[in-house]
C-alpha cells in the first residue's frame, strides 16, 4: 500500500480549532451587537431624562414667575389702599408718604 498519495488527516484537536475560532466569533459579533443595543438604548434614556428635565425646569420656572408676578400685583394694590390713609396723616411730607410705602 502506497501512503504517498493518500492527504494527511488534520488532527482532532485542529478540526475543533476552526469551530473555536467560529464560535468565537459569532460570540465576539454577539457581544458587538449588544454593546452597540446597549449604547443606543443609554443614549435614548439619557436624551429622555434630559427632556423631561427641562420640562420640569421650564414649569418650575414658569411658576416662580407667575408667583412673582401675583406677588407685585398684590403690592401695588395694597399701596393704593394705603395711599389715601397716609395722605390723612398730616404730619408726613409726600416723601414721607411714598417712603412709608
């Protein structure tokens, strides 16, 4: 019998090599793909929380002015009821009168 002109087999352990090498990187593209679903999916909850933020800081804000706002109102009209009370006061000079108020 003449072994020339058979192929050398590659061993066992080679064989599961190619298959290591495979499995590895079906597992490495895995990993890829989730890494990335996983950076997208931080990048869109980051992006929520910022738009959710700046509508609560937007309304916070909104309201802080509204109560200022309200505020003023409510101390001019308490300046024009005190006005003619103060003007009764004949003793105060009209500097007097606008400093008292």
């Amino acid at each position: 019998m003449d072994l020339s002109t058979t192929q050398p087999q590659p061993p066992r352990n080679q064989g599961d090599s190619t298959f290591s090498k495979k499995k590895k990187n079906i597992s490495y593209a895995s990993d890829h793909i989730s890494f990335t679903s996983f950076t997208d999916a931080t990048t869109l909850l980051v992006e929520n929380i910022q738009t959710v933020v700046s509508l609560e800081i937007s309304r916070s804000i909104a309201s802080k002015v509204l109560i200022q706002q309200m505020s003023e109102m409510t101390i001019q009209e308490s300046a024009l009821k005190l006005y003619p009370t103060l003007c009764e006061v004949e003793v105060l000079t009209g500097d007097e009168r606008y400093r008292a108020l």
